[in-house]
C-alpha cells in the first residue's frame, strides 16, 4: 500500500486541492500509521500562529550607471599591462578612481582634503608646472609632493569620451610606472580633475596620459 507521507504536511495545513485532499482523507481512514503521522503534524499547527513575520526586505538602490564604466575601466586596465620591472623606490599607490569628469573632480578633492593634501604645510612646497603635448590635445599637470606621495592637478584639453572609454594617468621611471588614476572628457572635451599616486615627484622622469592604454599625451619632468 502506498503512503502518501508527502502530502500529510500539506494536507494538515489544508493546502492540497480538492481531490488531492479527497485522496489523503480516504487513505487516512484505513491506514494507522499515516494518522499517527498526521496526528503529529496537526500538533505543530498552533505554533505557526505564535510565529512573528519578518521585517520587509529592505529596498535594493539600483547602482549607479556610472559603476558599468568605472569596473570596464578597471578590468581594461589588467588586460595588457606593459611590462615594467618593479624598482627599489616603489611605494603602494594612492588612486582616485574617477568615473567620470565632474564626478570624478569632485570624489578626488575630497579624498585629498582627508589627506591632508591641500592644507597649509604642503602649500608651501615647491611644486611643478609642466605642459603635457600629443596628437589631438593637450594639458598642463602641476605636480605636488605630499607625505602620501604626489598629487596632481591636471587641466586637460581632449576629445571626448566614448561611452566605455577612458583616459589614465601614469607616472613614469624607466621602466617602472605607477597609476595616478582615471577620467572621462566630456562633450566639451575640457577636464580639470585632482589625482595622486604613491612615490615622491623626484623619483619620477615622465608623466603620461593614456586613453584606453594608447599614449596620447606626454611630458619630461625637471631632474
């Protein structure tokens, strides 16, 4: 004889259509082992009324369209690194990932400020202007030291972003090189953003703008 063990829990709780429930009561009715069964599952009813519903799932914030460029970024970044060989003088990097133009100015000021990079002490060092040159634009970089490394004040004159491109800044030393973070140019194709990396500005020859890992503006740094 068949048990219908698997129905007994919805039948004690009424769940089972009509013929189904039909079937199970019949069942019950000739076979002591599936009552004694059910007996013990139709106990445990009341409990679920002394059960309390959970709180209401929080709502989920959609993430920013932003996030899709800044992560495609980040992972075209890995894709084909040039091959540097590290140098005794490298230090972890301080990268401000930025987005997008605006956006991106706005989150790297505010993480310098932390820092402590645009306060009166460091003011008072010396700082360099250099004119960066490529095809199809151009830029001035004014180069910091700081007690993290080197910050950067970029104004930048460039052709727009695409919508999954990108243009990155990199500090370079023979053949060692480090990021000083990422930007968008807009419609406009004018950008001012504040950047910073680890490592002191004398330990470094040349500073690069790439757009999406093709260098496409460069200049010598003073000795």
């Amino acid at each position: 004889m068949s048990h219908p063990r698997h129905d007994l829990g919805a039948y004690a709780l009424g769940a089972l259509a009509g013929d189904e429930e039909a079937r199970v009561h019949e069942h019950l009715a000739r076979c002591s082992e599936c009552r004694d069964e059910h007996a013990r599952l139709d106990a445990l009813r009341p409990l679920l009324d002394l059960a309390e519903p959970g709180p209401e799932p929080a709502a989920v914030e959609r993430p920013s369209p932003l996030l899709e460029d800044a992560v495609l970024a980040g992972f075209r970044g890995t894709e084909a690194p040039r091959a540097r060989r590290p140098r005794r003088f490298a230090l972890p990097p301080l990268r401000v990932a930025l987005p997008s133009a605006a956006l991106g100015a706005a989150l790297a000021v505010v993480a310098l400020a932390a820092l402590g990079a645009f306060s009166g002490d460091d003011a008072s060092r010396a700082t360099t202007a250099v004119d960066l040159r490529g095809a199809g634009g151009s830029a001035r970089a004014v180069i910091a030291p700081h007690e993290a490394g080197t910050t950067i004040e970029l104004d930048a004159r460039l052709p727009p972003s695409a919508r999954r491109e990108h243009y990155e800044v990199y500090m370079v030393s023979g053949d060692y090189e480090i990021s000083a973070g990422s930007f968008r140019v807009g419609a406009d194709g004018r950008v001012t953003v504040d950047l910073a990396c680890g490592g002191r500005p004398e330990v470094y020859d040349e500073i690069e703008i790439r757009r999406d890992g093709t260098k496409v503006l460069t200049a010598p740094l003073p000795a």
